[in-house]
C-alpha cells in the first residue's frame, strides 16, 4: 500500500490544498515514516490529519491483500492458542498484535491454515459499522437472508445433524495412490516434516484442534459447537455452501467489478512456504486450470479431506462437494471430485454447444 493512501482524518473543504500538501509529502517520499497535522482557525479545528506509519516493522504495514493471499507472515503465532483463548476474541485479537511476521513481509506465500480465520474475524470486528464478528456478520448478512444453512459456530442443538469424519484405512489410501501417484505429495506433507518447520508449528499451535488428520478434533461436539473458527469450523451441506458462490455470481453478494476481477488468479504455480507445493491464489481463493479450457480458470476453495468448492464464472457454474468419509489428496488430488467436477463442466459445455442458454432449452 503507498503511504498517500494512508491519510486519515477530516479536513474543511475551504483547506483542501493543505490536504494535498500533505498527501504529497508521502507521495514524494519526504514523510519516510508518519506524520500529523492540525489547523485551528479562529478556534475551530478545519485540519485534523494522520498518515503513514507508526511503526514500519509492525504489522500495521500489512494489508487486507496481504491476509488474503496468505502471505501476511502470520501463519502460526508464537503463544500457543488455548481453545479457552480461541473462544475470546479480544485474546485472538492481543495475540496477533503482539505477533511478529513469521517472515518478511510480502517476500512470500504460506497457507495461514488456521490463522486464516482469525485474521478476517479481526478485520470484520474492526471494520463492520456494528462491530460484529465474521460469524455474526455472514449470518445477519448472508445467510438468514437467504435461508441457507451455513454455521460457523454451530448451535449445540443442531449437533446431532452433523456427519462423523472418518479417516481413509491404510488400503483406501493405497488404492488412491495407485490410482493417482501424485497424492503422495499429501502423505508427504502431513508425515515428512523437521520438528521445528513451520508445518510442525502449525500443527501445535493450537493442541485442541488437530489438524494431522487424526480427525477426532472434528468430531467433538464441544469445539465444533458454538466455536466461530472461520478457516477450520465451518459447517453445512453442499447446497448450502454451493447457493453462497451462486448468490456471489449473480451479483447479489458483491459488485460485478470484483466479479471480473475474480477470473484470473494474482500469482500462478508459486510455493506456497508452508506446503512446500505449487499453488495459484488470488483474491481470497485457491485456483485451478480449467480441466477443458486451456488458459481459463475455476477459482474457489479445496478443503482437507477432499471437499472443495469451485467456480467456473465464465459458465455461471458452482460445483460444492462435501464428504465425511475423508480422502487422502485435496482438490484437484481427490478423484472423486474431480470426476464429478469434470462430469458436471462436461454437462454444461454441451448444453452450451447445442445452443442452448438454461435448463428449459
């Protein structure tokens, strides 16, 4: 971000050249850190500005960019995180505050696999004009509007509505690795790790949620209940999470501009620091080459265990796949959802070449 754009404060119109003056004080490189400013003229305050930074080797130096292309430096805190303390958010919110960037800032991508949700919950806080939380805010925003049955942070009551994960047997896995070699790229990940990596890290920075694969974290009613854990804990079916990304490309949820924008990732095939694998990213969302159109792109998110949701925008399409019984690879590495995303992009492509615009053609 240029330090011009982070001027804040009120200024009076009648002194607006004041305001420029001191925007073009960063903009030409002269404020090398931050500044202040107040005009009082006959008694009444008519200039009140800050700008720049307070500390350029803070986090304050990170964007909203930064946290969504996972490369904000923030993917595992150095205080362990209790599930007592990922129940406060004013905890969660101290803890980043007080946290130093993993690595240089903006120098490289790393899947904030967990932090991930805590980042945006403090965003959300601090920029909802109600001060509501990313849970509150999808509720009251999204999905009460729109019936959709989408928790994050489900309701004890409901407990009972939600599918026991499994692990994959030893001979599950065997059978998807001698179907697709490349899903030992995931064993890899989740066994071959030093004890001090960032992967090891991640793994015990937060003792009550497992996320090796052991999956009894998952099931415990306890932590899934009521915990509003944006990047881990959110709960629903695959029509639910599918009528989110339907409502989103029908411009219902966000401006046809940052529709567009959503086409094409912002980095492609970079390592990611954390997984150590090539990832495209951008905006959010995880991508992926479009298995039938050479340089266009789905966009959306896989999740562990194999359930993912893509978009195709060009085709208006949303394929969510959700499955309790967990699989070894993820996204594009789950067979089983690659066959039912081929299969449903195949069935629209030949409505599509038939001429065709709608169910009713």
């Amino acid at each position: 971000m240029r330090p011009e754009k982070t001027v804040f404060g009120k200024c009076s119109p009648k002194f607006a050249n004041v305001e420029k003056a001191f925007r073009r004080n960063f903009a030409d490189g002269w404020e090398r850190d931050g500044a202040s400013l107040a005009v009082y003229w006959k008694g009444q305050l008519v200039v009140d500005l800050c700008g720049g930074y307070a500390d350029k080797a803070s986090l304050r130096r990170i964007t909203l960019q930064d946290v969504l292309l996972h490369r904000a430096g923030l993917a595992v805190f150095d205080e362990t995180v209790t599930l007592e303390a990922a129940r406060d958010p004013i905890r969660i919110g101290q803890i980043i505050e007080a946290q130093k960037p993993n690595w240089a800032l903006g120098s490289r991508s790393g899947y904030h696999a967990v932090t991930f949700g805590w980042l945006l919950d403090q965003i959300v806080r601090r920029v909802d004009p109600k001060k509501r939380g990313i849970a509150q805010f999808i509720r009251e925003e999204i999905t009460d509007k729109h019936g959709i049955d989408f928790h994050l942070g489900l309701p004890m009551p409901l407990a009972h509505t939600v599918s026991r994960l499994s692990q994959p047997s030893l001979l599950y896995k065997l059978r998807e690795l001698a179907y697709d070699p490349r899903v030992i790229v995931f064993l890899a990940i989740i066994h071959l790790r030093s004890r001090h990596s960032l992967r090891s890290r991640i793994a015990e920075n937060t003792p009550w949620l497992d996320v090796d694969g052991k999956v009894n974290t998952f099931n415990n009613t306890e932590i899934f209940c009521g915990l509003e854990q944006a990047a881990a804990l959110g709960i629903s079916r695959a029509k639910d999470v599918g009528k989110i990304f339907a409502l989103m490309l029908s411009g219902q949820l966000i401006s046809q501009e940052l529709l567009n924008q959503l086409s094409k990732p912002q980095f492609v095939d970079r390592i990611d620091y954390v997984m150590m694998i090539p990832v495209s990213r951008g905006y959010g969302f995880m991508y992926e080459k479009h298995p039938r159109k050479p340089g266009k792109w789905l966009y959306g998110h896989p999740g562990f265990g194999g359930s993912s949701v893509m978009v195709d925008p060009e085709e208006e399409l949303v394929i969510a796949y959700v499955c309790n019984g967990m699989k070894t690879g993820m996204g594009e590495l789950t067979g089983t959802y690659r066959w039912l995303r081929n299969a449903a992009i195949d069935a629209v492509m030949a409505i599509s070449d038939k001429g065709g615009k709608g169910l009713s053609d």
